[in-house]
C-alpha cells in the first residue's frame, strides 16, 4: 500500500539507478542545485526515496549493502499505513513524522 507522497522506487537498485541519472542530468547541465546523495527505505510505503541529508555517524548497513532488505516482514507497515491514510494532509503528515 502506497501512501507517501515522495517518488516511489520499488526497490533499491531502482533507487540507486534514478539517483544516478539525477546526478548525470545535472552535471552534464553544469547545475550546482542540492541532489540528492543517497537512498532509504521508507518505513510508510515500503519503497525507497532519495534524499539530499547526507549520513551523520553510522553509516546505514543499505548504505553499505545494495542487496540490503527489510530484516522483518511489512506487516507493521502496513498498520502504520493504514493510520496515515485517514485524515486530512496535515494529519497524515504528522502521522508519517510521528507527532
């Protein structure tokens, strides 16, 4: 169940392959904007997203392993989802942050 409201990458290597062909596009237009610099699974909608923060200390083990898969099944996912659904754009917001 999809409910983030960032671009979906089904899996990691897709997420790796649209990050580099960002960072193509933009170097070959000579572009200086932020891009983003790495990926994350994303614990709403079980896909990936990019980001443009890079790590501060300990570098996640996707970061490392591009084989890297969930260690448990979507269930819980799929409940968080279910919550963020409900409501009006603010309140899903908040139910994606936690607050």
């Amino acid at each position: 169940m999809r409910t983030c409201d960032k671009a979906f990458h089904a899996d990691q290597a897709a997420a790796r392959l649209a990050l580099a062909s960002i960072r193509e596009k933009a170097k070959q237009k000579g572009e200086p904007a932020r891009l983003p610099v790495r990926v994350y699974p994303c614990d709403v909608c079980d896909g990936w997203h990019l980001t443009g923060k890079p790590v501060h200390g300990r570098k996640p083990p996707w970061d490392s392993d591009p084989d890297w898969v969930r260690p448990k099944g979507t269930a819980h996912l799929q409940q968080r989802s279910a919550a963020v659904v409900k409501g009006s754009r603010r309140q899903r917001a908040r139910a994606r942050v936690g607050v």
